[in-house]
C-alpha cells in the first residue's frame, strides 16, 4: 500500500510540473534544409519549385514575382503572453518568364513587438469630457432656430 501511495504522489507531482511547463507551437511553413538548398536560382521554376518546397505561404501582389515561406515557433509559459521563439522568411524570386532568379532569408532581425499605446482608440472630431457630454444640450433645446420652439403654421 505505501508503495501505491509513492507512485501516485509521484504522478501527481509530475502532472503538476508538466503544467507549468511552457506550451509551443509552430505556424506557417515547416522548414527542411535539404528541400530549401534543393531548389537553384537559374535552374528552377515556379512548377519545380512548388514540386520541391510546396505552396508557399504568401506571394508578392506588385512588383516583381516573390513567393514567400514564413515559419514561426511560439513559446509561452502559463499566464504569460506568447513569445516568438524563432521566425525565419524564405523569399524566392522569380523573371518574368518564372525562372528563380535569387533566394534570400530573413530571420528574428525583422520581428517586432508592436505594443499598442493604451486602452483608448483614438479618433477624429471633437475631443470632450463626460462633463462636457453631459452637459452640453443644456440651454439648446427649443431654443430659437433649433427647430424645438412652437411654430409655424398660421396661428391655430
């Protein structure tokens, strides 16, 4: 009996650490190196390309052609916002005619944390207090010319 109740606080100790452990994921493109140093500027094509590396993540809308593989893996520990832990962009480039004629990468130099400024959004026009909302009508309605008084039609 004492050794079950070793084991089962043992497992319960090891539960309690697996949740506190960090959780991570990985989004976008699954990288392997020998698929990537596969692919050659000069000797590829769009078709070879998307035989070897797939259907890429994004492609380019203006300028010239660029197909553009995006991997990240996110780590984050319980309570605590996720932290990217590795990002890397493979971007092809293509000629007019869809031959690769370059290949370059990008990794976490070119990840940035945008923190937003605060809680409020800001916006256009007027910019008044509760006070001032709250207050504001007082002394405006029925006055002349605001359409609120008694009027108009021949006196009845």
């Amino acid at each position: 009996m004492q050794s079950f109740v070793r084991i089962a606080v043992a497992a319960g100790f090891g539960l309690l650490a697996t949740g506190c452990s960090s959780i991570e994921a990985s989004r976008g493109y699954l990288v392997d190196e020998v698929l990537v140093a596969a692919v050659q500027p000069g000797l590829d094509n769009r078709e070879s390309v998307q035989g070897t590396l797939g259907r890429p993540t994004l492609t380019s809308q203006f300028g010239e052609p660029v197909w553009y593989y995006v991997a990240s893996r996110t780590e984050q520990a319980p309570f605590t916002r996720p932290r990217i832990a590795t990002h890397r962009v493979l971007a092809v480039h293509f000629d007019a005619a869809g031959n690769v004629t370059r290949m370059d990468q990008t990794g976490m130099e070119n990840v940035v944390r945008l923190d937003p400024d605060s809680d409020k959004t800001p916006t256009l026009g007027r910019h008044r207090t509760f006070l001032q909302d709250l207050f504001g009508n007082i002394g405006t309605v029925g006055a002349a010319g605001m359409g609120g008084g008694a009027g108009g039609a021949g006196g009845q």
